[in-house]
C-alpha cells in the first residue's frame, strides 16, 4: 500500500460521502436561505435562459440531437434550440448553423433559470446518460412546462421508467437500431436480390 487514499474514499472517510449523494436534495432544502445572500446583479452564466419563441428544445446535442434537430428544422424552421453543456460541441454546432446554447439539464440551477414559454411543443432529452434524461422529465413534470417530451432509451427498463415518469413517447436505441438495421438489410440484399431474379 503506497498511502494513498481515493477520492471515494476521503469521501467516505469525512463522512462527506451521504452529503455528495444527496447533495441535490441538500441544496433544494437550503435554496431559500441561499438566495437571500446571492447578489442583485447576476453573472452572466446565471442569467435567466429564455426560450423566446421557439417550439422544439431538444437538450443533448451529440449525434442523436444533432441528428434530431436537423430533421426537426425542417417541420419548425428557426424554432429549434438545442442545449448541451460541452463547449466544443456547441461551437461545433454553432458553425455548423445550428442555434445551440450552454446549459447542464442535470443541474438545479439550470432549471431554476429556465423560463417556462406557451410557444414551446416538443423536448426531446437525447442525453447520452439515462439518469440525466430522467432527472430532466422529473424537473420538466414538476415544472410550469406544457410540452410534449420525448426522450431516448438505450435499455427497455430504462424506458418503462421514463414511460412511468411521464415522458410522452420514448425510443429505444438498440431497439430501433435494430429493426432499422435489419429493413435497410432486407430492402438492400434481399428485396433487390428478389428484383433481379
């Protein structure tokens, strides 16, 4: 043993490792004592998220936002914002045309900044980790928004769950991807091969 001790286990040595668990559910308690000592001016980063006009807000900007928001863009032009937290991503979709913003649907304040708009009809949680889209269908089901949601699935539990939790249609990746694979097999090798004969 070289005497080294893990970030886990300092936690857990400082008895800081139920507090990091909760920690959500801490600040969500201490929140109102918070606010009275947060400045009048605001940072930038903690200014109010307007959604302004637009319809479709599909948080998780990787290949199967992006992929989202093109065909999207089609049915809403203009009225598609797309949010992640990763900066390269966002400059990469920016430059791309694509109107992305920063924000972490994974934290409180994140939520408490966004304004809920009557223009907004679809949010797609296309976030690669299932427990993000999941605390995000909570926050968008406790929240003043009317939309419809639809998230991604990479397991068939995990979509039961958001099903459950409210989430109005739910596509499961390897599901899907599945079946896609094997018409685009089909349609490509054996429906052609059947035309040729």
């Amino acid at each position: 043993m070289d005497g080294h001790i893990s970030g886990s286990s300092k936690l857990k040595l400082f008895g800081i490792g139920p507090i990091h668990k909760n920690a959500d559910i801490l600040y969500q308690s201490l929140r109102p004592q918070l606010k009275r000592l947060q400045r009048k001016k605001l940072h930038l980063e903690d200014q109010p998220i307007e959604l302004g006009q637009m319809q479709v807000v599909i948080l998780g900007m990787g290949r199967i936002g992006e992929g989202a928001y093109d065909m999207l863009q089609q049915y809403y032009p203009d009225l598609v914002l797309g949010i992640d937290t990763d900066l390269d991503k966002i400059q990469h979709q920016i430059e791309s045309g694509r109107a992305v913003i920063q924000g972490d649907a994974t934290d409180s304040d994140f939520w408490e900044k966004l304004a809920p708009s009557k223009d907004l009809k679809l949010v797609l949680l296309a976030m690669p980790h299932h427990h993000g889209n999941q605390y995000a269908l909570k926050q968008l089901k406790s929240g003043e928004f009317n939309a419809k949601i639809a998230a991604i699935a990479q397991f068939a539990d995990e979509a039961e769950k958001l099903k459950r939790l409210g989430a109005d249609e739910v596509f499961n990746l390897y599901n899907e991807a599945g079946a896609g694979f094997a018409e685009h097999v089909h349609s490509q090798l054996i429906a052609n091969k059947k035309t040729a004969e």
